[in-house]
C-alpha cells in the first residue's frame, strides 16, 4: 500500500495516431495537485467544456475500447492503455492535455506509456492516500461474459478467454498488481484482433490507424506479425491490462480481486457501475487502516 498520493514529477509529451481514428494526437501529461485525479483536456476544442474527468460514469462507449465522454459531448478515446500505466505505478493525479480526440495507440501496449512516466519519475504529495475495498461480491453477467469483484487484501487481477482462433484457444492469466509485476509480465503486451474481423471493424469507422506496428493480428493457427508474439498467451496478458486500465477509472485504486471470464471493456464498466450502485458493496479507507475504518460517501457520486 502506498501510504502518500503521487503525481508525476515533470511534465512530459508523447505523440502518435489513434487506433480507431487514425487521427494523429499529442499528449502532453502535466503534474497536478493532491486530490486532483486523473483528468484529460481536449486543448483542440474551444466551443465546449474541454473537460473530461478519468471516471467509470462518464464511459460513453466501450466497444473496442473505453470511451470517455463529459456532459457537453466532448470524447477522449481508448483510454485504457494509459490508465493502466497510471494504475501500476501509483500515479494519483496528473492533467493530461490532448490535441485530438483519441489517445495514441504507440505499439498497441502499456510499454510506451511506462517509459513516459520512468522519464518524468514519480512525485510523493503530502495527502494521504485512500482505497476502496471491496466488501462483498459484486458480479455481472451477460451471456458466457462474466466479470466479478471479490474482497481482497490487496489487488488481484485474473483473466480467462476463448477464442475460436486456435493461435489463441483459451488463455488464463493471474497476476497481483504492483508496477513491478505489471512491467515484467503485462506492460509488453500488445492488443490484438483476428483477421477475420477488420474489414468489419472498418466498416464500422473502426481501426482506422491499426497495422501490424500496433497490434496482434491472428489468423487461424497464424500470427501475421513478422515478429511473432511477445508472450506465448500474450492477448490474455493484453486483456488483464485492458482490465486495469478500466477499473483505474474508479478514481482510486481497488483492494479487491477481479475474475473475469470472455470480459472486454463493456464488463470492466458493467462491473464498476455494479460496485458503486451500492454503498453496502465498499467502503473507502486510508492507507494502512485497519478492517474497522470505514468512510462512506454518497452512492451517486461514488468514491471520486
């Protein structure tokens, strides 16, 4: 548990296009103060609130990727490979600035992400640290999707897939989150899609600026990238940083465990929505209390 808030410890850019628009973007993450969180500005947008907070009730859309979306309908898109970055080293606060409306895509992994916050290092604030801990079980399901949160000691995340492609089967990774065992085994892994479903994702306006710089392509028992995969089951290593991408945007991080089974980011989203609906299911305590300190906030509003 880190017991102190953080934010990054300079201001630091990246550049890249969007997976699903194509469109090319400058982010520009900036420090930020205590109790602050994650906040994005679309600094290309004048004639509405640029504004949109990194929180689970403002995901317009999750198909292909979590969308962020405020009242005034201004987007941020495919959010979750930053988030994740965010989520694995402790980083509480920061203002990213955008110029486009779609987070770049860099290699289709966290990786990029982990080395632009290594580049700014990490601050400790004054203001202590807070989390929400799971109480009880929480779970939704949709068909043979299942996504459930589970009270934990600390954050545990384990994810099970199938896919009819037999370069992928069934693939099941667990792993305990802390920016250690994330840089190792997750960071790396890059997303992915079977070949078989681009001509439709494009049709869809989707995957504009997807190519095999960015992402896993299977087809059948074949891996289309030259390279090959970075992990033998690397697209269920994908899916459990997709996983803690999403659930960052609870505002503060999770002591619980995630068990997922066929999950995507509709699921991720579904899961949270069903954590807060209830104030029975958590509550949110300072880093290093006990089991008996307990701070209730308001259902509606939940623990940003």
């Amino acid at each position: 548990m880190k017991i102190h808030q953080t934010t990054i410890g300079k201001t630091v850019t990246v550049s890249g296009v969007g997976l699903h628009s194509g469109k090319p973007a400058t982010l520009v993450v900036r420090p930020a103060a205590a109790h602050h969180g994650i906040v994005f500005v679309r600094v290309d947008v004048s004639d509405a609130d640029p504004v949109v907070p990194a929180r689970y009730d403002l995901v317009g859309s999750a198909f292909y990727g979590s969308t962020l979306k405020n009242a005034a309908g201004v987007e941020v898109r495919t959010v979750e490979h930053l988030m994740a970055a965010l989520s694995a080293s402790a980083i509480d606060n920061a203002l990213i600035e955008i110029d486009g409306p779609e987070v770049p895509i860099m290699d289709g992994s966290s990786e990029p992400f982990m080395a632009l916050i290594d580049s700014a290092g990490v601050q400790a604030q004054a203001a202590m640290r807070h989390y929400i801990r799971v109480l009880r079980p929480v779970e939704v399901v949709d068909g043979d999707k299942v996504a459930r949160l589970l009270p934990h000691d600390g954050y545990q995340i384990d994810c099970d897939i199938v896919f009819e492609a037999a370069a992928i089967g069934r693939q099941r990774f667990v792993f305990d989150v802390s920016a250690g065992a994330f840089r190792r085994d997750v960071a790396r892994a890059r997303t992915f899609t079977q070949a078989k479903d681009i001509d439709a994702l494009r049709a869809h306006g989707l995957a504009q600026g997807g190519s095999l710089d960015n992402a896993v392509v299977v087809d059948g028992d074949e891996i289309l990238n030259p390279e090959g995969v970075r992990f033998a089951d690397e697209c269920v290593r994908h899916k459990a940083l997709d996983v803690l991408g999403d659930l960052a945007l609870a505002g503060k991080p999770l002591l619980a465990r995630f068990e997922g089974v066929k999950m995507g980011h509709a699921m991720n989203n579904k899961v949270l929505r069903a954590l807060f609906a209830d104030a029975a299911n958590y509550d949110l305590v300072p880093a290093g209390a006990g089991r008996g300190t307990v701070v209730k906030l308001p259902v509606a509003a939940g623990p940003m």
